[in-house]
C-alpha cells in the first residue's frame, strides 16, 4: 500500500476506535477515586509510533474534537461543560501523538522499552497539559491538580504503557520477552 494512503487509513480507523470508545463510554474505566481513568489517547499514541507525528496529531485532533462535541452534546458529568472550551478538550490532545512519536524515535532500537515509555509519555503528556489547562482556566485551585494527577495520571500511564506495548507489538510482529525484539 502506498505510504500516504496508509497514513490515511490508519488516521481514519484509529480516529474511529477513538470516538468509538468515546461514543460507548468503554474509553473510561470506572476508578476507586470516583473519576474514570482514560484509555482515549491510546489511539494517538499508536497512531504516532506506527505512522509519525502528523499521524498521531492528527487523531489526536479527532479524539479532541470528538470530547468537545461528547461535552456539548452528551455530557456525562458536571466538568463535561468545561471540555466544550477548545482550549481545553482539542489543544493538549495535540501534543500527544508527536510527543510519544519522539521518544519511540529516540527508543525504538529497544523496541519494548520505546513503546513502553511511549505508552507513558503519551498519557502523562495528556494528564499533564489537560490539568495545566484546567488550572490556567481556573476551574481547579493549582494545589489540587497533583493529587489528580497522581490518582488518575499513573494509572492510565500503566494501562496506556500495556495497551501501547501490546497493540504495537502484535501490528510490527515485535517479539517481546525471552525472544529478540525484531522490527
């Protein structure tokens, strides 16, 4: 396949799983701090390391708009309003794809431990910017945006880090384990 129609159709399906998980809810697991961790941003970080940064700022694109419109339209809780803010739902998801695309480059010689930190990169970027927006919006006090972070953020850097490792590794036919890492 053409490289550029690949891209396409990688940004258009992993764009697609993205609102998919939105539209289900199965993006959000429920978690024992009453907020639900986000597993949303996997498809941007996959779509980054398979594909490149464009790729990864693209469905990082989609999977923001799409939150914007689910606040707007859906909203399932009551800071869903404060997604409908672009600054907010669309900016930082951005950032997520390139970001993970640099550390796979810089990693991707070991390839467990590039998609490993990948998978974390990419999560902690999108905790990281979305709490900052929040806090420079004022929604938040500044003093509460660590213990967010630190309840939600680490746990979807772990499960990011399992799903990115995994889905990554199965698409690149990279053995992980006892076995050489291959590309």
């Amino acid at each position: 396949m053409n490289d550029r129609i690949r891209k396409i159709v990688v940004t258009g399906v992993l764009g697609a799983i993205s609102a998919f998980l939105g539209i289900t809810h199965w993006g959000f697991i429920p978690w024992i701090t009453g907020a639900s961790l986000t597993i949303m941003h996997v498809p941007v970080i996959i779509g980054a390391v398979l594909e490149g940064p464009v790729v990864g700022a693209l469905i990082g694109l989609i999977f923001g708009v799409f939150s914007l419109i689910q606040a707007a339209v859906a909203p399932s809780g009551p800071t869903d309003v404060w997604f409908t803010n672009p600054l907010l739902s669309v900016l930082p998801r951005l950032f997520i794809g390139p970001i993970s695309w640099l550390v796979w480059s810089a990693l991707k010689k070991s390839p467990a431990i590039g998609l490993i930190l990948s998978g974390i990169t990419g999560s902690l970027v999108n905790t990281g910017l979305v709490l900052g927006m929040i806090g420079i919006l004022g929604l938040v006090p500044w003093q509460a945006l660590p213990a967010i972070a630190l309840a939600n953020g680490v746990p979807e850097a772990a499960a990011s880090a399992i799903l990115v490792l995994l889905v990554v590794a199965a698409v690149r036919q990279i053995r992980i384990g006892r076995g050489k890492s291959r590309l």
